[in-house]
C-alpha cells in the first residue's frame, strides 16, 4: 500500500466570502458613478452594488408635498429604511 493519500480539494467560488463595503457621501455626490466605475475597472461582474436611493422610506403626501418644494431633507437618516436595508445585507451575506 501506498503512504499517499489523497487530498481533497474545495472549489471556492470568488462570491463565497461576502465582504461588505460601504461609500458614503451625500445625495448626488456620486457614489452609485464611483461604485459602477471600481467594479467595472477590476472586472467584478459579481458584485451587486446597493444604491442607498432604493431604501428611501415611502412619503406621506405630506412629505411629498415637501419634497416637491425641495424642503425634505433626502440626506437626513430618517429618509431612510435602514430595517429593510440590513435585511437585504444580511440576505445577502449569508448567500
């Protein structure tokens, strides 16, 4: 018999370790312009990139009357749905 033994091997895909980065910066400032450009410069066509736009809170007709006579402050934290956000992160994290 022989002394070698066979090692096994495990394929790991390259969107198997989730990292998350994040880019701040306010409305308009061009962090989606900055996010698409690094992904498209390295070549990560896996890479799924969240646009804080998409987790804006919806607005009463209230706010929306605001928003519309540009006095809603859109960078404001409470703009945003950070329940859903960290629910679509950790779906994502965990694959």
């Amino acid at each position: 018999m022989s002394d070698c033994k066979l090692k096994e091997s495990h394929y790991s895909p390259p969107w198997a370790d989730v990292c998350i980065i994040g880019i701040a910066g306010s409305s308009g400032s061009g962090k989606t312009t900055l996010s698409n450009a690094i992904v498209a410069k390295m070549n990560l066509p896996w890479v799924v990139i969240l646009p804080m736009d998409s987790f804006y809170k919806p607005l009463s007709s209230e706010l929306s009357q605001k928003a519309f006579q540009n006095e809603y402050d859109f960078d404001s934290p409470d703009a945003i749905d950070f329940e859903i956000l960290l629910d679509r992160l950790h779906n994502l994290k965990a694959g």
